[in-house]
C-alpha cells in the first residue's frame, strides 16, 4: 500500500469515527432530552396525585362535618314542671306552661333539621323529675335539655340567664345552651352553675337546665303578656342553636363558670 492509500484510509476511518461520534451524540442528546421529558411527567403526575389526595382530604372533611350535621342524633327535650306542678307563676304566668311552649317550638325547629327528638311530657300533664330522666335514658338520648324559667319574688328587677349542670360531662351542654340563648335574647350571661339535681344526676347522657329569664321581670312579664312577643320564638331558637352547636361546633363554645350566688327559687326540689 503506498502512502496516498494509506493516507486515503485513514481520511475515511477518521471521517467514520467522526460520524460515530456524531451519532452517539445525537443519540445521548435524544437519551438525555427523553429522560428530562419522562421525569417531567412523573414531576407533574405526583403533583396532580398530591393536589388530587389533598382535594380529597378537604372533600372528606366537609363530608365528615356534613355527616355529623346530618346525624340524627337523639334529643330528650324535657319542659319542666306540668299539670299539679305549676313551677313558677307570676301575674297570669305559669312556668310549666312556658317551658312546653318553647319545648314544642324547640322540637319544630329541630325535628326540620333531622335530629330525633323524645319528649318527657307533650302536654299538661305532671311526671315525676326521676320518671322524665328514667325516660331519656331508655330512649338512649344523646343529651337532655330541661327548658325552665326562673323566678324571684321579692325584686322584679332582676333577670339574666343561666344553664345547671351536675356532671362534669354535662358543661359543655350547659355552656353552649347559655352562650346561644344569651346572645339571641340579648340578656345578662349570668355563667352556668353546679346544681344538685335529680333529674340531671340520673340522666345518663350530658344534660342541662336552661333557665333563659326572670318571668317575674317587669320587662320579660310585660313582654310575655304582649300578643307581639317574639320572646318565646327567640328563645327556642337561642336553645335549638345551642344543641346545634354543641354537637357540631364544640370547640366554639365557651365556658363561663358563675362566681356569683346564683338565685334560684325553685318549688320542685322535692322528688
Ligand atoms: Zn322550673
């Protein structure tokens, strides 16, 4: 082989090399531009997983709330008092029949939103505050809502409200009820306060006395006696409000604990 020839190999085993070398840059370039474009969908893909998980945990959460909005859970609502037991009266007032007025409007209110409501007495007539307790326990109540209103002979000038309790367990409810029928009445939120009670102690679930008002108020009396009077309407919604609260909202209540003396002028501490 002369040296032209040979020198004519080695131009084309170059130039080969060379092309080689082209392709597998291409070929790397195109390996490398695959790569970043694979990885780019799995980048976007896990980002829409994540979005997609955290839309379904929110979703889940409202569900969850909606459901427990939606459960129906079992309110014994209980007005206080009835037939030979008047409970407070002043002027042309008896407390029993105030406390079934509310209870009733109370279970309207409630019943709409989907919770089970028991009933100790629907109309005038008198059970035993251990019969009314007897009977939330056995219909498996959730809670039991004693709807009272106060009283105090000697000063027409006093008013505010207030919600008893017994148990521990029985705060929260007493609380909430205060928190919504203060509000929605627009009266003196006196605390709630401990009160030695059959009913409340038997009661096996949270229960509460809700004591809204004075009826032996001048202004409470004159507006009961009032054709006009939303008193009553306003009351039961402060109460419905409350139970409502207490079962989906009870991180919002707040507890307030009376440190005052509390009057309580109550003819029913007997049985
Ligand atoms: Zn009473």
């Amino acid at each position: 082989m002369n040296d032209y020839r040979k020198f004519a190999i080695g131009q084309i085993t170059s130039r080969k090399r060379k092309y080689f070398l082209g392709i597998c840059a291409l070929l790397l370039v195109g390996v490398i531009g695959v790569l970043i474009f694979c990885t780019n969908i799995f980048r976007n893909n896990k980002s829409e997983t994540a979005n997609s998980t955290s839309n379904q945990n929110s979703g889940s959460a409202i569900l969850e709330s909606e459901t427990l909005a939606a459960k129906k859970q079992i309110v014994c609502l209980d007005p206080g008092h009835g037939g030979s037991d008047t409970g407070a009266t002043y002027g042309k007032i008896s407390e029993s029949d105030i406390n079934l007025t509310v209870a009733l409007k109370v279970k309207a209110i409630l019943g709409d939103l989907g919770y089970q409501i028991y009933m100790t007495r629907s109309d005038d007539s008198f059970v035993a505050k251990r019969a009314r307790a007897a009977y939330c326990n056995s219909v498996n109540a959730d809670i039991l809502v004693s709807i009272h209103h106060n009283s105090y002979e000697t000063d027409h000038t006093v008013d505010y409200d207030t919600a008893l309790y017994y148990k521990d367990s029985d705060q929260l409810l007493a609380s909430s009820l205060l928190n919504s029928t203060s509000a929605e009445l627009n009266i003196k939120d006196q605390g709630i306060a401990k009160f030695d009670n059959s009913l409340l102690w038997i009661a096996k679930m949270p229960a509460a006395l809700s004591e809204s008002f004075f009826i032996t108020n001048k202004g409470e009396y004159s507006s009961l006696i009032s054709n006009s009077s939303t008193r009553l309407s306003d009351e039961a919604k402060g109460i419905a409000t409350g139970i409502v609260n207490y079962f989906v909202n009870p991180e919002q209540i707040k507890t307030l604990v009376s440190q005052d003396s509390l009057i309580i002028d109550r003819t029913d501490l007997g049985d």
